[in-house]
C-alpha cells in the first residue's frame, strides 16, 4: 500500500511540471504564429509571454493589432465594377 502511494507521489511530482511545461510550449507557439499573422514580431511577444507568463498573455491580447495582415475588414466589399484580384505569376 505505501510503496503505490510513494509511486502516484512521484509520478504527480513528474507530471505536473511537464504537463505545464507543454501547455506554455502550446501557449507560446500560439502567441509568435498569431503576432507574425498580425505584422507584430512574433519572437519579441513570445519572450515576453515565457518572462511575465499569464500577465504577458494579458498584455499581448490588449495591445495586439485588432487586423491581421492582409484580410480586409468585416463588411468590407470592393467597389462595384472591380476586377478580381490576380494571382501573381508562377516564377
């Protein structure tokens, strides 16, 4: 009986600091794809999310650009009589 409780302590003692180790993995891959894909330095904003933690990601959700890079604005729509947009050529 002991010697199972000794284990399930160590095993909790084991994963508890990889299980959050990951999710701030997840966390900061979130945070560098989603600055890049707003036009804000994405390694800038995951140093200060892995530094200040829960605090960053408050910050990052404040101050983030509202748009990101090249998707126009809800309810946007082009002038009428507009060509489509071309695709550029294959190089």
């Amino acid at each position: 009986m002991a010697l199972g409780l000794w284990f399930l302590t160590g095993a909790l003692c084991f994963a508890c600091p990889v299980i959050y180790l990951i999710v701030w993995i997840l966390i900061g891959v979130w945070v560098y794809r989603d600055a890049e894909s707003r036009g804000a330095s994405g390694i800038l904003w995951l140093i200060v999310v892995f530094v200040l933690n829960i605090i960053g990601i408050i910050i990052y959700l404040i101050v983030r650009p509202k748009q990101k890079v090249g998707v126009p604005p809800p309810g946007y729509a082009p002038p009428p009589g507009t060509p489509p947009p071309q695709a550029p050529p294959p190089q």
